[in-house]
C-alpha cells in the first residue's frame, strides 16, 4: 500500500478521535450538570447518593424563574417579531435588486455576526445608558436588534431567490400592487424561510449573553444573564439549585433549535453563500 495511502487513513482515523474524545467530553460535561441538578448529595462517588426534585423546586423559589422566563421570552419575542418586520424586505430587495455598492452593504449588514458582540456591545451600551434606554426592557431590545436583524437577512436571502422571479411578474401583470404580492404570493412562499428565520433568531437572543448582559437592570434581565449572576455574584448557593437553573436554560434553548432544524437545512445558506462567491 502507498505511503500517501497509509498517511491518509492514519490522518482519518486521528480526526475521528480527536472528534469522538471531543464529543465525549461535551456530553460528560452535560452529562455532570443535568446528574447533579437531581442529586440530593455527590460527592468522591461515581453516582449520587439519591435522586430528588427539589432542587428545581428551590431554583424557582430562589432566581425567582417564573419572572426570568417572562422577562426573557417577552424580550425574545419583540426581538423575533422587530427583526423579522425588517430582514424580511431588506432580504427581498438584497436578493432582487442589484446596485452600487450592495456588496459593502452587504458587508455593514453581516459585519455584527462577524466580529464578537462584546467589541460593540460596550459603546451600544453607553449610548443606550446615555440616552435613557439602558437598563431597561427595550434597550436590551434594541441591543439585540443589533446582531439580530442581519441573522435573518441572512438565513432569509436564500428563501427569497429560490422563488422565481416570472411568478411575481406574473401577479404584477394581473394587476398585484406591492402590499398584495407580498401579503398574496410571496409571503405564503416564503412562509418557512420566515418561520425557520424566526426561530433561529430566538435561540440567538435566548442565548445573547453580552448585550444582553451589558443593556439589562434588575428588572430586564434574560434567563441567561440571570444565570451568570446565580454562579459568579456573591453569596452562597447550592450548586445542585445552580445546576438546576441551567438544565432549564439548556433544556429551552435546545427545544426550540430542534423545532428550527425541522424548517431550514443549514447546508441550504452554506451552499449559497459559496454560490455567490463563486460569482
């Protein structure tokens, strides 16, 4: 057997270990957090002691979750509803229209999913304190608008040039002004795509954490930041109630990821953004 062919498997088979023993390691990780959250005591043994509840019981009581679920899912819908008003059209006409300079718009657009939330989310966040948003339930909106709205332009473009453009022509020549073809052809065509945008902007924002983190107040906080608060602000607390906390966290982001993978190939925008830069 070639050297070339002995090298090449050699090659494979070190990758799938390094993967399997990287995969291992995130699900013992998981694995640790979710044991611990039911363990009434775990400590220089391989298993628990027992099994109880009552830890998720105590972090309801003691994060006060009703409130930090409320707070983060009316947070996460204005930000799933604001961006989807907006990256929508702004989809549709980047799709469409072809013009000066959409390439560098493009690039101001996708710039906040490029470069890490944390290196514009300290000046948004002093003009938002400035201004008197900051602390407050609508500045970690606009906070999260900020990343978000580009997120569905991008997941939203592809949807958009798979319609053919001759069927809108065509609703143009029956007599279809702009507010009816959107409303009577393409939004129904598009349905998934928005559907599929949606989604995956509210696991986005659900798991913000540094804009969220640096806009929120007392009474604007997201599960998430809540979350950080309950292991690194002072005080004692049980680990088993802080466990719980992010089972709960975890257990939400992952629910609603699941339903958004139902609706979008994530293979479907990579094969398209390799499309347009290959033109």
């Amino acid at each position: 057997m070639p050297q070339t062919a002995i090298a090449g498997k050699l090659w494979t088979i070190a990758v799938w270990v390094f993967l399997g023993f990287f995969i291992l390691n995130i699900l013992a990780m998981i694995g640790t957090v979710v044991v611990n959250s039911f363990a009434t005591r775990w400590f220089g043994t391989w298993l628990p002691v027992g099994v109880t509840m009552r830890w998720y019981r105590a972090a309801w009581q003691e994060f006060q979750l009703g409130d930090l679920i409320s707070t983060t899912f009316e947070i996460v819908i204005s930000v799933v509803v604001l961006s989807v008003l907006l990256g929508v059209p702004a989809a549709y006409a980047m799709a469409r229209r072809e013009f000066a300079g959409k390439k560098l718009l493009l690039l101001l657009f996708f710039l906040p999913l490029l470069v890490p939330p944390i290196t514009y989310g300290i000046p948004l966040a002093t003009v938002l304190y400035q201004t008197g948003l900051g602390g407050t339930m609508n500045g970690v909106i606009l906070a999260n608008l900020v990343p978000t709205v580009p997120f569905v332009i991008l997941v939203m473009i592809p949807f958009v040039e798979q319609i053919d453009p001759r069927i809108e022509a065509a609703a143009r020549v029956f007599g279809a002004g702009t507010t009816r073809l959107f409303l009577y052809v393409l939004a129904p065509m598009l349905a998934p795509g928005i559907l599929a945008a949606s989604l995956l902007a509210l696991v986005r924002t659900i798991s913000m954490f540094e804009l969220s983190f640096l806009t929120a107040g007392p009474t604007s906080q997201t599960l998430v930041v809540a979350l950080y608060y309950a292991v690194f602000a002072a005080g004692v607390r049980a680990g088993q109630s802080v466990d719980a906390m992010a089972v709960v966290y975890t257990a939400s982001t992952l629910v609603w990821l699941l339903l958004a993978l139902r609706f979008i190939n994530p293979t479907q925008i990579v094969g398209r953004a390799k499309v347009d830069h290959a033109r």
